[in-house]
C-alpha cells in the first residue's frame, strides 16, 4: 500500500493517523503541495485526478481524499473502527468531522491561501486575520458539539473511550491553527482531546514531524 502525501497537508496527516490506529504497513510517497508536485500531470494521470493529497494506492485501484481513504479503510480493515457502525454514533461522528473537513478546513488551505495573497493581493495582516476568522466560526461549532458529545459519552476522546474520525480531523485542524497562531483559550474541549492524542502512540508517529519529507 502506497501513501502519497504531504508532512504539513492536514488531509494527509488524518489518513496517517489513521493507518497508524489501525497498524496498517505502508510506503509513505512525499509529494510537495508547497512546489506544485501534486498538478504534476502524471501524478493527475497516474494518482489523483484531484490533483491533491492524500491519495491512497493499493495494487491497480487508488483513491483521493481522506474522508473516503478512511471509510475504505474501515471497511477493508474495521479493527479498530474509526466510522461507528451504531447508526446515532455515526452520524454524530461524522457531523463533526465533516464540519471540520467540509466548513472549517477547505477555506483556509494553501491553495485558498495562496490565492488570497497571489492573486487577490492580500496583505499578510489581512490573510492571517481571514485564516483566524474562519477557525474562530469553525472550532466554536466544534466545541459546541464535542461539549454535547461530552454529555452523553465517557471518555478523552471526542466520542468517549476510543479515537474515531472525528479525533483524526481535530487533531491536524488544531495542529495547524496552533502552527498559524491562532488562540484557542476558548475551545477547552477540543484542546483536551488535542492533548491526550499527543500522547497516543499512534497520533504521535502521524505528525508532521515524524515525516520522511518534514521541513520546518
């Protein structure tokens, strides 16, 4: 199996948490979002028609984005589930973690980045106000939701005693708005469920810094 990713790629890191949870072997493929690696045309060709990271290949089939590597993986290999099968569990998983991957993350992205400064010609001060804008509105819906989770089930994690998709999407978003220096004093509970999964094997060996290609 054949991962093909980028250290500082939030996207990537939550499929490596992944695989990691589920200690699946794989050879990790570096692929540099930051020198444009990933428009490449073979790698649109051959990969990811996307023209992202991650992409997953195992043999002839590969597959782009990491809410859908994930939920394969869960069904190719569903020790331990990361998607709960319980119907009111699952739902409750992936309203926070589609909030995280389809409101909060795709708006502050490099690409949305680059193009903020490139193209449009905005300032530093103004790019880093939109990007805390935007986790502000973002992680105090999380909050608001991992609070109510909090209340009906037991746990460090954002669902209870074991990590889910929900917990690989917080950690690389609150990853990254610590990396860009946003404050997060205000989302108490995700910042718990940020602090015990650094201390998880598993969410340790998926950090950027633990990457064949990590460059600070």
């Amino acid at each position: 199996m054949d991962l093909y990713s980028f250290f500082n790629s939030s996207t990537s890191y939550r499929v490596r948490i992944a695989l990691a949870l589920k200690g699946i072997d794989y050879r990790y493929l570096p692929v540099n979002i930051r020198t444009g690696e990933h428009r490449e045309t073979a790698y649109v060709a051959d990969v990811n028609p996307s023209a992202s990271v991650p992409a997953l290949v195992e043999g002839e089939f590969s597959l782009g984005q990491s809410l859908a590597i994930i939920d394969w993986l869960d069904t190719r290999h569903p020790e331990p589930r990361l998607i709960p099968a319980d119907a009111a569990l699952r739902a409750r998983v992936l309203e926070v973690s589609y909030l995280i991957a389809c409101d909060l993350h795709p708006v502050n992205n490099l690409r949305i980045l680059r193009y903020l400064q490139d193209t449009l010609k905005v300032d530093a001060e103004a790019k880093d106000a939109w990007y805390r804008h935007w986790v502000a509105q973002g992680m105090a819906g999380v909050e608001r939701l991992l609070a109510r989770a909090a209340a009906q089930h037991d746990g460090p994690w954002c669902f209870g005693p074991a990590p889910t998709l929900a917990d690989c999407c917080l950690v690389p978003q609150i990853a990254n708005a610590e990396r860009m220096g946003c404050d997060l004093a205000a989302y108490p509970r995700s910042l718990a469920v940020y602090l015990h999964a650094l201390g998880h094997p598993a969410f340790d060996e998926a950090r950027p810094q633990r990457q064949p290609d990590y460059a600070a």
